[in-house]
C-alpha cells in the first residue's frame, strides 16, 4: 500500500509550478534590475555626450581668430548652453560642467594652439558623474564609476557670390616650406598690390580658381563679369587652382570700369555686366567704347607718369585716375620699385604712400593738401578706397567730365548705363575678395585641387588692366592687376559688399 501512495505523489502535479516560479522569480527580478540599470547607464551616458556636443559646437562658433576667441569660445561651452542629467544620482546637482577645453591648431590634434588666431578646434571633455545602480542584485551598493564624455569640433567655412580668384601671398619669401606662412593684410591696409596674371607660381601673381559651375574662359569671364558671380560656394580652406590667361577673362574684369573691348559688349550673354557708379580713370574716349583703335578708350595725351617716387610740384597731367602708390607709378620693373621704396613682397607691396595732392588738383582743382582736407574731412594718408566711398557719397562734387583736346574723360559711367553704388544688397564693383595661397610652399604648377588657402582678403580695384606706355617703354601690362588692400575678408561680415560676398561658417563635430 505505502508503495501505491508513494508512486501516487510522484504522479502528483497540482500546485507544482509554485515552487519553480519561486525558484525563478530571483532570476527574473535580476534580470530586470540589470536592464533598469543599464537603462539609466546609457541614459546618462547620452546626456553627458550630448552635452559635451553642444558644447563643442557652441564654443566652436567663436573660433573666428580675433582677439579673445579662446576666452569666448570657453564661455560658450560652459554657459551658452544650460545641459542638465536627470539620471545620474550620486548626490550633486543636475547640472553638467565643461572643467576642460583645449584648443587645437590643426584637426588630427598635433599642435596645441597657444594663440587666438591658431585656434581652428577645440576639445570638450564634460564633468565625470555616476549613476548608483537600484535593482541589480548583489551589488546594488555599488555604482557605475566615473562617466565622462568628450566631442571634437572645428568651423567649416565657404565663401559665396564672389569672383573666383586668388593672390599668391605676396610676403611669401623665396623656398618657403610653410604652408602657414603668414600676410597680415590688416596691417597693409592701404597698401598697393602689382599682382600679375598668368602662371600663379610666385610671390605677388595673381590667378584664378575653379568657379564650380562649368569650364573653360567663357564661364570664368562670367565669373569675374557678372554683377552676381554664379555658381557655387568656394570653400574657404582647400580651392582648385586654374592655370592659364585669357584676354577675354580680362575684358571681363574690365566692365567694372566700364570698358568694352573692340568697341563691342564684353559681358558674357547670360548675365548682367554693370560698371561701378564711380570709374574713375586715367583713360579718355572719343566716340566709341572700345580699348582700342583712336576713338576709343585710351591714354590721355599728357598722362600721370612721375619719374621719381615723390609727389608732383609740376608737370601734372591731363587727368588722373586713382593712381598706383608713387613706388610703383614710376616703372614697370620690380627692381625699380624695389629701389623706389616698394621693398616688401619683392617690389609687389606698395607702401600706401600715393601722389593724393596731384590727384585732388588734377581732377577738383584743390591746390593745396589743406584745402582738399578740409574740403573733404578725409586724413592727410587717405586710402584710394577711402577716396573712392568719399566721392560715391559726394557725387554732385565728385562727378567729372573733362574735355582734353578732342576725347573726354569721365567718373562716372557713359557705356554701360549709369552703374552700381555700392551698399546694402548693392554690390561693389571694385572690390573683390581673393584667396591668399604660399604657392612656394605648396608647390603650386597648374591645375591643383583641395589647395589650403592661407586666408581671404578685399581688395580694391584701382585701375583697368590695360597696356600703357611712357614712349616705347611699357609701364602698366594690360595683364597686370593693380589692387589696394582693405583688410582680411572678416567671418560673417561683408563690409559693403553686403550683396556681393556671403561667408558662412559653420560648425561641425568630428568625434
């Protein structure tokens, strides 16, 4: 009988699943203490790394290379943004500190950056929290130690709706190596520029760039032609270089002065060439609109053409243009520049030092320095660009036309309708942004792509590039640019040329 019992309690299954579902709670419980955990682990590891992104990104925003962008990039990233962790528990409050911020010269993190202008990323690391675990069996005592998070970013730039062209740096001594080689065109400011087109290889040539919309002459003619460049944006760290001159790319720069080469529209079809409400040149006209043959645009019969580099006493000529700086009105040659006073960029860099009492008798019949101060209120070391913003905002004093012999010449424009002034959403005609590249060091030859551009500059336009002569000695080539610098191209302003040039910057994360 006590057999038949036993054999029937181990047949038994009623209430069976009690003791396994005992068993197993523990298993589930752990289980599900864990996952809660982990939850609140990852979810705190998210907070801190996306704080540490905003982080970045906002203090990346103020790398703009100016005084004191460390200083505000720093405050960006601990104050800008109020990040907050709701998962971490280990006692302090739920804001989230940055204690640590390096900044980086370049962006595989070699070189720490030890100024504002070299500062070009920056590295957040967020403060360490800690997230006590709740459920997890055994060791609920414990925590999950420090957790921290770091995020890398820098400023991506392009600059839009301006001619693609560039400068090689004219300081850039002979067998540099640097790439990083430094122009400090803000404190040439005033200064002038012989920048000479074709083969862009050394100091001081001045050359072109892929416009990004198509190739060949016809479509950077469209570029440096139209009032708004097409295309797209060019990036303000690595350009495509261009090799090669065209005269037709020149004819186009020209129209800015309101020139039209053999007598006929120089502006490609398409697009929209307008002159600069003030032209102001050294060039007189007979009947026609050309660069060439007697009734065009050409020299006047008494041109400005000092021979020694200090300002004229006598001898002035019958017009004048906003002249060249007297080291370099003086001859063609760099040597004789050199020995004229232009002693920086191998002759290329003017001094800023231009024949400002010639030109004000010449063109307004003032005849002293005094009177054409007081009649203008401009300094006595007045820029050519501040002369040119002086007569755009005086047109009724400034516009001019003046009969020599049996041509005109005029400051305003008569061939292609009445011109831009600058201002606004108005472009300026005669100012240009190029990009500074150390060809030397670069080793530039030709076409060349995701070239590093040392910085962007606005230059001034000064004169029509155009053939002229002192007898049969050549003294301007009409593939030569003669420009005056304003500045460096400032990050996310455009000055006056509001219409003109757009730079965007743009911060990004990259780790």
């Amino acid at each position: 009988m006590s057999g038949g019992l036993f054999g029937k309690l181990l047949k038994a299954q009623r209430a069976a699943v009690a003791p396994t579902v005992g068993l197993s709670l523990f298993a589930l419980i752990g289980v599900g203490g864990i996952a809660f955990d982990y939850a609140r682990l990852a979810s705190m590891d998210s907070e801190l790394q996306n704080a540490a992104d905003q982080a970045a990104l906002a203090a990346a925003t103020q790398l703009d290379g100016q005084t004191d962008a460390r200083a505000h990039a720093t405050s960006a990233a601990q104050s800008l943004i109020a990040n907050l962790t709701r998962m971490s528990n280990d006692g302090g409050t739920t804001a989230i500190t940055v204690p640590t911020i390096i900044f980086y010269v370049d962006k595989p993190k070699t070189t720490v950056a030890t100024t504002d202008a070299d500062a070009n990323f920056v590295l957040v690391t967020v403060g360490a929290r800690q997230a006590f675990y709740a459920l997890t069996p055994v060791v609920a005592a414990f925590s999950s130690g420090n957790i921290a998070a770091s995020a890398y970013a820098g400023v991506g730039s392009a600059i839009c709706k301006v001619p693609p062209v560039m400068i090689c740096n004219p300081s850039e001594p002979t067998n540099n190596t640097n790439p990083d080689y430094d122009f400090d065109a803000n404190a040439l400011s005033g200064a002038g520029l012989k920048l000479i087109t074709g083969n862009a290889t050394a100091p001081g040539n001045f050359g072109f760039l892929e416009t990004g919309f198509g190739s060949g002459a016809a479509n950077l003619s469209r570029a440096l032609g139209y009032n708004t460049p097409p295309g797209e944006c060019l990036p303000t760290d690595g350009v495509t270089t261009k090799p090669g001159l065209n005269a037709s790319v020149m004819d186009a720069l020209n129209t800015r002065f309101d020139l039209d080469t053999n007598g006929s529209s120089t502006c490609p079809s398409g697009g929209t060439c307008s002159p600069s409400r003030n032209v102001r040149k050294d060039l007189v006209k007979g009947n026609n609109c050309g660069t060439s043959g007697n009734q065009g645009w050409q020299e006047s019969p008494n041109p400005y053409r000092p021979t020694t580099a200090a300002p004229l006493t006598s001898g002035y000529p019958d017009i004048m243009g906003h002249p060249r700086d007297l080291c370099h009105a003086i001859s063609n040659s760099l040597s004789d520049s050199i020995a004229a006073g232009c002693t920086s960029g191998g002759g290329r860099i003017g001094n800023g030092q231009w024949d400002r009492d010639a030109y004000f008798r010449v063109n307004y019949g003032w005849t002293s320095a005094s009177t054409w101060q007081t009649n203008t209120s401009l300094p006595a070391n007045a820029t050519r660009y501040q002369v040119y913003e002086w007569e755009l905002a005086h047109t009724a004093t400034s516009d001019k036309h003046q009969v020599i012999g049996s041509k005109d010449g005029y400051s305003y424009p008569v061939c292609r309708g009445t011109g831009i002034t600058p201002g606004g959403t108005n472009v300026d005609r005669r100012r240009i942004s190029a990009a500074v590249l150390n060809c030397e060091a670069l080793g530039l030859n030709g076409q060349e792509s995701n070239v590093p551009v040392l910085k962007w500059v606005d230059l001034f336009l000064v004169e029509p590039s155009y053939q002229r002569r002192r007898g049969s000695t050549v003294v301007t080539e009409a593939t030569d640019v003669y420009a005056e610098l304003i500045g460096e191209t400032s990050s996310g302003t455009a000055g006056n040329t509001a219409g003109q040039v757009v730079r965007r910057d743009v911060p990004y994360l990259i780790e």
